[in-house]
C-alpha cells in the first residue's frame, strides 16, 4: 500500500492555488493521474520522485516513510525505489543501451535482470546501439527498461508516448501493460489520450482546481454509467451522412473504417476529427465525444 498525502503552493494555469493531493494507491495496480494542462499533475510526481519538497504532508510506501514533514524525513530521490520515465527519455547518448541499463543498476544488484527486461521487451537486437541510432519508438523502449531495472515499488509515467505516431503508442502501451503485469509494481500514468488510458489503466485520480479527486475507473469516467460494457472503443470521426432519418458515422478504430448507424440527435455537436468512445447500450451504440 502506498500512502500520499501532500500540499504545495504552486502558480498553476488558473493562477497561485494550493493543491492537495489526498489518495493511495493498491499494489499491482495501474492508474491514471488525470487533469488539464498546468493542474499540477507533474508537481505531484516531482514530489513523489523526490525532485520537488512539498510544504507538508506524508508519504509511506509499503510501511517505509519516504516523506513526512513533522518528523522531518525526507528521502532523497536515489533512496526512493521509484522509477521515472521522462517525456524527454534522458538517456546518456554516449552509452549503449546496455550500458544505459548497466548505470542504472544499484550497487551489488545482480545484472540478471537487464537481461530479462532486454527479453521482455525485446531490446536484444538494440543493445549495443547508442541512442542517436535509435527511432524515437525504440528510445521509449530503453527509457522503459531503464525505469524497471531496480525493481521499483512505484514507476511513474509523465505522457511518455506523447509524440509517437498512433502505431506506435500501441505497441509501447502494449509493453507498459505487459511488465507492469510481470513485475507487479504500482504504476501511475500522467496522460490525456483516453484510448491510453482505458488500455493501460485499471483505476482515475482526476485533479481538478488543485484538488485530486477520489477514484474512478476509467470507462466509467468518460462514459458516464450508462453502457452496458458489452463493448466499447475508442474512434475518430472521418465523415458522417445522411440515410433516410437516420446517419451514418465512418469511424476510424485504430487502422480500420467502422461503419455506425445513429440518429439525428447524436451527431448534433460532432464533426470530422472528433475523438469518440463508443459504446453500447442494449443493442443500440452511444457515441461520447471526449
């Protein structure tokens, strides 16, 4: 069980706030830290890394105390077993991708699982590459690897597929579920592409005007509780026409053009490029701008 409780003074986008973060986290679970541009989302994870102090509050992880203002601990970002994957993926262009894995290896631990982590997500073809002869997709993948090679109880995404092309985001995703399921570790995403979220997340903290808020999962968050689960992806609009009273919505799913049928009144407020959800209700679609 991890245990946060922080407070900080920050200029957010509206202006000087104070957010409050109030919240725990499962073990082996993967949530989503959701929220506008500039709400604070990454002044949370700076302060859980250990790069921002917060002016009070607490942090306990797994019955070890990484923070607490009134008995003045705070642990520095090297003694927090948290791994961190940067936008930026900030590896070393003068290493390997072995040799970026090897630096990131404690003191005495077993190099074993740079091997493992290289399987996983298939890296062995790569490791004697330097970065500047990697895609930007392969470079995520090194700057994955780096953030789980000391086993951390805590790994924390900040939109780490942010500028990928959409294929891409896909396979990337696809890792990030598959060692987060092998490693067991507790991962909080920062992200504001919905279709990641529902695929990497089990649980949403939504932070809203400096305060997070409690806990939903993530289909329900979007689509309110009104479908009935039988399916539901996300999609993009291409074009919609008219058939008789009704309408037809080409929606592209992924790389496939989907054809759905609706009524007058769903495509009142959509257009070409709206990212939707749909879902179903009975045996009728509901469409969901997002």
């Amino acid at each position: 069980m991890i245990e946060i409780s922080l407070r900080k003074a920050l200029n957010l986008a509206k202006g000087a706030s104070v957010l409050e973060a109030d919240f725990n986290l499962q073990p082996e679970i993967a949530y989503t830290l959701y929220g506008a541009s500039g709400a604070g989302k990454t002044s949370i994870f700076r302060m859980l890394s250990g790069l921002m102090k917060p002016d009070c509050g607490r942090i306990t992880v797994n019955g070890t105390i990484w923070y607490d203002s009134e008995e003045k601990i705070n642990l520095k970002p090297q003694q927090r077993n948290v791994g961190f994957m940067f936008q930026d993926y900030a590896l070393f262009p003068n290493m390997s991708v072995r040799e970026n894995l090897n630096f990131a290896l404690k003191k005495g631990q077993n190099k074993s699982i740079i091997d493992h982590l290289m399987e996983i997500i298939e890296l062995n073809e790569l490791q004697h590459r330097n970065p500047q002869e990697l895609s930007g997709g392969q470079q995520q993948r090194v700057a994955l690897a780096r953030a789980l090679v000391n086993k951390p109880e805590l790994v924390l995404l900040d939109e780490p597929l942010a500028a990928l092309d959409k294929t891409m985001r896909l396979t990337l995703q696809r890792y990030i579920t598959k060692v987060q399921q092998e490693f067991g570790f507790t991962l909080l995403l920062i992200s504001h592409d919905v279709g990641e979220i529902l695929r990497v997340s089990q649980q949403l903290f939504e932070l809203k005007d400096g305060q997070l808020q409690p806990p939903r999962e993530p289909a329900s968050f979007f689509t309110g509780n009104a479908v009935s689960g039988k399916f539901q992806f996300e999609a993009e609009i291409i074009n919609s026409s008219k058939e008789g009273i009704l309408f037809i919505l080409d929606l592209l799913v992924g790389n496939r053009l989907i054809k759905v049928v609706v009524p007058p009144e769903v495509v009142a407020d959509l257009q070409p490029g709206d990212q939707v959800i749909v879902a179903s209700k009975g045996f009728n679609p509901l469409i969901y701008k997002i």
